[in-house]
C-alpha cells in the first residue's frame, strides 16, 4: 500500500470501465477515485482491491486508516460506496473473492454510506469469505421516482403548500433564474459567494469541488441553476445527470433574501429541466435527513454503515467485541 496518491491493487489499477450493479452514478468511476486521492483523502494511502471469477470482477476503492484497517474511499461529496464490476456474470463469486483476498491484507474494514440496496449483498459477501460483520443503519437517502409521470404529473403529486409557494413568488417576478448545462466561471464564483454567505458551513475543500463541476462539464452531465434578485446572486444550486438520473450534489442561498425563497423557485426550475428535458427517471437528493427534501422527494431509505473484522488477526478481536457489545454478532 502506498501513499502520495499511488495505489494498486493486486498488481491492477481500477478500470476506468468498471461500474456498479444498476444505473451509473458519478460516483461509480475511477475518475472520481483518483480526484478523492489527489485532495488528499487517501493520505494513509490507497488500495484498490478486487476479486474475479470467471470473466468478472469486483472492485472496491479503499484507503488506509492506519496499518492494518480499510475503509472506503469517500468523502463528505459521496452518496455512496459500493462494489463496482467489470462483466456481467459471477458477480457475487467475485466480490466473495475480492473479500477474501482482503483477509490478507487488514484486519479491520469499514465501508459508509452503503446504499441500502447494497448492503445485504455486501455483509453476505464478506460473511462467506470468513468475517465477522457489523450492519448498522447510518444517515438517511431521500430520492425521487417517478415511475413514468411526467413533470406535470409528478408536480400535482408535491404538497399544496409547496406548489402554492412557487406559484405566488413565481408571479412577483423579484427572482431571476438563470440554467447553465456548462461550467462557467463566473456563475461558479457567484456561487462560492453565495456558500460563503449561507447558513452553511465552511465548505469542506472547493477546489476539489470545483475540479468535480469541471470534469463533469467536460462529460457533458452538469447542470447549474443560478438566482438573482436585482442583478445580484442570492441562490444557486449545483445538479449533473446521468444515465436517467439527476444527482443534487450542492445548494445553497442567501439568508437575506428567504422571503423571495429563491431557493425554492431555483429547485422549482431544475426539477422542470431534469424531468421535462433530460428526461430522468429519479432524482438523488445524496445523504441527509433534511424535513424540505420530503417535499420534493417520494422515497427514503437508510444508509448502512458496515464494519468488517478479521477474526484470524488479533488486533481486530478487542474492536470487535466493543462493535457487537452494541448489537448481536453479524446483525444486519
């Protein structure tokens, strides 16, 4: 294992062309891993591990917390960790591989936030390769299906009190909204200026952010809503879409102007564009349990927190009991 944004992982990098079960996310690709390395969130250093069987194999980004224990390679941005593959078939044989190979390697795994999709298949792979296994629900999923409704459909289906908000400031006419399909600068400097004057906290690294929204440019998947309230910035939400879904990765507003709810209208025009132009079948609101993302959304689900130990290393057996003192051995 090595660090200053090198890895490897059984002597193979992670393809760029490896991909999760079901639709793709932006936070599937190898390209996204390498960008979490280099802002120095794998500092400890970076282990791409994998397992195959037959034509498939599993892959699992992770980086080192210390010597002798993994854990998922994410940050704040993610919505989720999970295997990703390449091949169609033997999937479970090969992420049953790769959890074995890892006995090797650690004594200790964590991996968060695991979709609650995931989860089962993940703590069964890691049981039948011989760990001890921990689940517990942590965070919260908020996300839209729309199960084949259009925009006007889906609409009618929000709550009164929202639609009756956008209707009345709509028709003041006090918020000007601009969509961007493009990084520009100037609108992603409007809205660094509207982050740094919200209720929100520091923002946890903008320039990793920032190499994020431009990368996704390039791809053609980013989507930018900006408000203004004469001429000057107060609202700006940052989405990208892909393979049928929108993601919402960043929002914020201007405290000041909360009685034109520019944020409001903003999300209002976004959920329009996604649904009616895009033509996305969901929305991923990301983590977090937020009471204003019921408005909008129609399906929540836990996130999982998953901790691995390897009962053939001593070092893992004290963790270990202090984990299933808090709940019976391999509850899922």
């Amino acid at each position: 294992m090595q660090g200053n944004g090198e890895h490897r992982a059984n002597d193979k990098a992670l393809p760029a062309a490896a991909r999760g079960v079901g639709s793709a996310s932006p936070f599937d690709r190898a390209a996204w891993f390498d960008l979490l390395a280099a802002h120095g969130f794998a500092s400890g250093g970076r282990f791409d591990a994998c397992g195959a069987a037959g034509d498939t194999t599993a892959w699992l980004p992770l980086r080192v917390e210390k010597p002798g224990e993994l854990a998922g390679l994410t940050n704040w941005y993610s919505f989720a960790i999970r295997p990703l593959y390449v091949g169609e078939e033997g999937s479970a044989a090969a992420l049953k591989d790769l959890f074995a190979r890892l006995r090797k390697r650690a004594a200790r795994l964590t991996l968060y936030p695991v979709p609650d999709s995931e989860k089962d298949g993940v703590a069964a792979a890691m049981r039948d390769a011989g760990w001890w296994v921990r689940t517990a629900p942590r965070g919260d999923r908020h996300w839209l299906d729309l199960a084949g409704l259009d925009h006007d459909g889906w609409w009618e289906s929000r709550p009164g009190a929202l639609r009756n908000t956008v209707k009345r400031k709509a028709k003041k006419g006090v918020v000007d909204i601009a969509l961007l399909t493009a990084f520009d600068p100037d609108a992603w400097a409007a809205y660094e200026e509207i982050y740094a004057a919200s209720w929100k906290p520091e923002e946890g690294d903008p320039a990793l952010l920032r190499a994020f929204a431009e990368a996704e440019s390039a791809r053609g998947t980013f989507r930018m809503g900006l408000a203004r309230i004469e001429g000057a910035p107060v609202a700006a939400q940052y989405w990208t879409v892909e393979d049928g879904t929108a993601f919402i990765h960043k929002l914020a507003h201007v405290e000041d102007s909360l009685k034109a709810s520019p944020g409001t209208l903003l999300s209002a025009a976004l959920f329009r564009h996604v649904i009616a132009v895009d033509r996305v079948a969901h929305v991923d609101f990301g983590t977090g349990n937020d009471a204003y993302k019921r408005d909008w959304m129609n399906r929540h689900e836990p996130l999982w927190h998953i901790e691995a130990f390897n009962p053939s290393r001593i070092a893992a057996w004290g963790p270990a009991f202090k984990a299933f003192a808090r709940s019976p051995l391999g509850r899922g």
